[in-house]
C-alpha cells in the first residue's frame, strides 16, 4: 500500500480522511468487470439433452457443465475487479506535535520520513503508515523503528507482515501494526504411506497483517507422487486466492471450480481450513472433506465436524464456517484421516478425543508427536495411509501485559 496520497482525489471526513484511486483507472477497471460480467453470460444456459442418446447426452453434459464452470470464474473475477475499483483508503493525519516528534526521532537515527498517518481499522485499532528512507549504507532493519514507535506511541506495534523488512536509500511504504491480543505456535508431526517416498498430505501457514493465521491442511486421493501433485496444486492455488484478495469462501469455490473442470474420476483431494483472529481470540473452521478437528482446553475436548464431500466432485461446493471461540491455552488440532482411521471404523472420534483429553503435554510440537506415535501404536506399527497432524497452540501475548 502507498501513502503518496493523490490529494485531489480525498475528502475530509470530520478528523478522518478518505482516498481512492484516479477516476480514470477506477472507471477503467469497473468497465473490464462489467465485460467479464457480460461475457459469463454468454457460458450460462440450462441443460437440455432432449432427443439424444446417451452418449451425446454424457457429452453434451460434459460441455456444459465446463461452460458453467467458465462462467462462474468470469464472475468471481469481476467481483474482484470491482472490489479494488470502490476500494476507500481511510487514513487520519498525525497531530503535528506527535509527528514532529517521530520525525525528529527516526532523523537522529538517520530516516526520514515524507509520509506518515494512521490507518483505522476494525475495532478501533489503528496501523501507523509511512513512507521512508535511509542513507546509511546497507539500509536498516524497519523492526528498529517498531521498536522505536512503540515507545513513542506508548503501545506495542510490530512491522506488517506485507511490509518491507529493510529501509534502504529509496522511499518505500511501511505499515506497523497493533501486536495481538494472542500468539499462536505450531507444531507437526507427519508419516509416508509404507513404500512410498512422497506424503499425499501438504500443509501450509499463511499470514496477513490483519493479525490473523490460516492453516490450511490438504490430502490428496490414495497416496504417492499424483496424490502429492494433487494437494500441493491445493495449497497453492489457495494461497495466491487468498494474497490476491479473495474471500474464504470464495477461493474455496474457485479451487472447487479448478478440479472439477479437470473432470478426473480420481483427481479429488481434501481441503481442511482454521482461520485464527489474533486479536478476537477465535477461529473459523471450513471444510472439503475433511474430517474431525478438535479443540482441546485443558482435558476437555470439543469435536468440529463438516459433513462435505472432497473438491472437484460436485461443480459448487459449500464452503460453510464454523465459528469457535476460543481462550488463552487452547489448542486446535487437525489431521488427515489416515489417522483417525487406524482408530477403528466406529468411534474413532471419540477415541482421539479421549487420547487428546489425557495428554499433559503444552509444545504443539510434542503433541502433534505424542499423538502420531499413539496412532502407529494403534495400527501396530503399519503405516497404511499417509499420517498427517497440525496443532496450533494460542497464548496471551505477554509484551501487552
């Protein structure tokens, strides 16, 4: 994000400021979303197989159903498209005394500042904006003038994840914001499908300057080198969704969109999701086939569960939330269903619940072990399935106290 604010594009708002971008580029980008709009259009259409045969009726489906699919990207598309295009910047300017202050503070360390405002955001938290430079040689870490901020301001910010880590001779944007409320840690532990070299399971971490954390765990049908391409293909395709502005549920549908259009039989990987707010203390669970979660609070332990088929099977896919509120020494523990089901078909759940409620171990990392090792015992030391776990640990953030 820029603060080189285009100054006749503003309004003043009382004590609060507001931006857009040039009206040229905005009614630009509304007019290709518009196109986009009108050419998914053209790919809508109920399905009429009247007077065919069966094999013209499996194909003419076939082609509609890929038409529907082009359709439903175009849309997603021009909803994006119009997002950014109406998109307000809302920013407030420092009080004079304060910025003279920070300036004069970061010039003595040799920074400077041609920038500088608050950003509001949800809750009533506020991100500092800047943009700066240096002309020390080598450039200087911008975690230095977090910490240099956080005195000034008198609270704790910390350097967004979107930002720059180094300051260096040419003028960049920088966003420091609040630290959270809470800290989250991981841990995981993961085993290979006997004579396989590949897992079909890949996870990823993302996180955003928002203060949140999504952990994004996958399994690919059966296992090896396609159920590894399968669910990797997964996580990459969300990740660039999510960067890009996608909403959850959104990226959700248009990796959905993604596998069904390959029309594979096979080709149907799992997609399991927790969404953590680091400032709320909570998380959204979304899932694809995934099975059981469970959020453990001391020996108590809940059971989240998603009755929803695995990506690609059906054209849409429902990418239902389940919120969970949560409090400072929880975790939340995901796996895939190679280890639930060396349990046993009936009450696997429950007896990972049980397993989960008698652990006293508080590193992530040690109970994502201590449960794969439960699971190998449970199977008899045979590894028939790709095993896969993921704990997220939640804490209060001390620096805050």
């Amino acid at each position: 994000m820029e603060f080189a604010i285009d100054w006749r594009q503003r309004q003043n708002k009382g004590k609060e400021w507001t931006s857009r971008m040039p009206e040229l580029c905005r009614q630009r980008l509304l007019g290709y979303a518009e196109s986009f709009r009108e050419l998914s259009k053209g790919f809508d259409g109920e399905f009429i197989g009247d007077g065919l045969d069966r094999m013209e009726i499996l194909e003419e489906r076939r082609l509609w159903e890929s038409r529907q699919v082009m359709s439903s990207s175009l849309n997603a598309v021009a909803q994006i498209m119009t997002q950014v295009a109406e998109e307000v910047v809302r920013y407030e300017p420092f009080p004079e005394k304060r910025r003279k202050a920070i300036a004069g503070a970061l010039r003595a360390e040799g920074i400077y500042i041609d920038h500088l405002c608050y950003l509001p955001g949800e809750h009533g938290r506020k991100a500092v904006g800047m943009t700066m430079y240096t002309d020390k040689k080598g450039g200087q870490p911008a975690e230095e003038v977090a910490d240099m901020l956080s005195v000034l301001l008198h609270r704790q910010v910390q350097l967004s994840v979107t930002s720059p880590y180094l300051i260096d001779r040419i003028s960049r944007s920088f966003v420091f914001v609040e630290e959270a409320s809470y800290i989250a840690l991981t841990g995981f532990a993961r085993a290979v499908k006997e004579d396989e070299t590949l897992s079909g399971d890949h996870y990823s971490l993302i996180e955003s300057e928002k203060g949140r954390m999504t952990v994004l765990l996958s399994d690919g049908t059966g296992s090896g080198e396609r159920a590894s391409a399968d669910s990797e293909r997964v996580l990459d395709l969300m990740e660039k969704m999510l960067e890009a502005g996608y909403s959850l549920e959104t990226a959700v549908g248009m990796v959905n969109t993604a596998f069904f259009a390959k029309g594979e039989e096979n080709g149907h990987p799992t997609l399991d999701i927790c969404d953590l707010d680091l400032y709320q203390g909570c998380c959204d669970f979304c899932k694809a086939g995934g099975v059981t979660s469970f959020v453990k609070r001391g020996a108590q332990v809940e059971q989240v569960t998603v009755e929803n088929l695995p990506l690609g099977i059906f054209q849409t896919v429902e990418a239902r939330k389940i919120h969970k509120e949560l409090h400072s020494g929880d975790y939340v523990i995901m796996m895939t269903d190679g280890v639930l089901d060396v349990l046993g078909e009936n009450g696997y759940e429950e007896a990972m619940a049980e397993a989960i409620g008698s652990l006293r171990e508080q590193n992530p990392g040690e109970i994502a072990e201590r449960l794969l090792e439960q699971a190998l015992c449970a199977g008899g030391g045979r590894i028939q399935d790709d095993m896969t776990i993921l704990v997220i640990g939640l804490w209060e953030n001390s620096n805050l106290s």
